[in-house]
C-alpha cells in the first residue's frame, strides 16, 4: 500500500521556525520527486518547493531564503525546515510524489504529481 504521510505541523509566532515531515511507505522515495505544496483556505493549492531524484532542488518565490527541503532516503523521509514564518505561510501543507518532467519539477506543477498525503496544518499568528 502505497502511502504519504505528513507530520510535524503546529502553531507557531511570526518569526518562529517549525519543521514538517513526510515518510513515505510502499515506495522509494528516493526514485521520486518529491514536493511540498500548501493551500490556504479560500486559495488555490500551490507549490512551495521539490527535491528531484538526483538531490536538486526547486523553490517557489515565497520561500526562497525562508525554507529548505531536504530529504533522508534511509527514513524514506522528507522534510521542510521553516524559519522566518509569516501570517501568510498559514496553510495545510501537502506531500507529493510523482515521476515528472523536468519542467514540471522547476514549475512545481501540482498537476503532475501523483501520489498525496492527507496535510499536516501550519498556523502563523
């Protein structure tokens, strides 16, 4: 059974850092790439950054400097280190994997990804 499964969310003050985890099971994470999307109530899902298979990695615009996603193939495990977070990070924050082009992994097109966890919610106040 093939499965993506978020933890590590929580409340946070602005300015604070939290770090998400996502473990994968029934699939080598390792082969894949994988991503973090959020989506905020009343907004579109939207891509937040992607590790390739190769350890390369991709950030949306709001998170570059902010985040870094890293990922333990040992664990079959990703993560996303948070700092600096804003009110406007608030979000649920999904897992994705998929075999996907490279112009897809660049344009962190949610399209294309396959497989998803279930979220993990992050609350800035």
């Amino acid at each position: 059974h093939v499965q993506l499964v978020e933890s590590g969310g929580g409340s946070v003050p602005a300015g604070g850092s939290l770090r998400i985890s996502c473990t994968a099971s029934g699939l080598t994470s390792s082969r894949y790439c994988m991503g973090w999307f959020r989506q905020a109530p009343g907004k579109e899902r939207e891509g937040v950054a992607a590790i390739d298979s190769d350890g390369s990695t991709t950030y949306a615009d709001s998170a570059k400097g902010r985040f870094t996603i890293s990922k333990d193939n040992a664990k079959n495990t990703l993560y996303l280190q948070m700092n600096g977070l804003k009110p406007e990070d608030t979000a649920m924050y999904y897992c994705a994997a998929g075999s996907i082009s490279y112009n897809e992994y660049k344009r962190l097109d949610r399209r294309a990804f396959r497989l998803w966890g279930q979220g993990t919610q992050v609350t800035v106040s």
